[in-house]
C-alpha cells in the first residue's frame, strides 16, 4: 500500500529546488511561505526545511505554482555598526591659548 502521491511530478521539467517537499509529498501534508524565513529553517540533518513545528516547508511558491498559506515575517533591520569617535583636528588646552597670561 503507497501513500498519496506527491503534488509535483519528480520527474518534470518544473524548475523545483531539489529539496522541495513538493517532490515528495501531497499538498496537505507541507505549508508553504512566500520566501526564505526563520520560521522555516533548513535542517542541514536530511536536507529539507522544517517550521518550529515539524511540518515540512517550501520557500518558493513561484516554482510549484501555488499561492503561498503563510507571509514570512517582515525583516528585522540590521543593527548600524557603531561609528568611531571623530578625531578632533588642532585642539589646544585653555591654558595653552595664545594670549592667555594666566
């Protein structure tokens, strides 16, 4: 006894990431983010991306010609890289001061 079949033909010319769960599992059994996010982290252990959750994920709606079922959070902005201190350019002490007779 198989399972269902997968949504996308393995075989195709449909232009799908190799790790897509499209290739190897129905439609309902993988949800699908309209990009590359956190919350559908690529698991480096079998190859394929996973939401917090455990269920499988696809990054790239546009390849298998689906609507996406969820948004990616929006990006956080990166932190601006501090900026050194200004040199300061010909600076002289009060008591320094040409025409102090102090």
């Amino acid at each position: 006894m198989t399972g269902p079949p997968p949504h996308t033909d393995p075989g195709s010319e449909h232009g799908l990431c190799g790790i897509c769960p499209a290739l190897r599992l129905p439609r309902e059994r993988f949800v699908i983010f309209d990009r590359p996010c956190r919350e559908a982290q690529f698991d480096p252990v079998d190859g394929h991306r996973y939401t917090r959750a455990g269920e499988a994920a696809c990054v790239h709606p546009d390849k298998i010609g689906l609507m996406p079922d969820r948004a990616a959070a929006p990006r956080e902005p990166s932190p601006a890289a501090p900026q050194p201190p200004r040199a300061r350019r010909w600076w002289w002490p009060a008591s320094k001061r040409r025409g102090d007779d102090g």
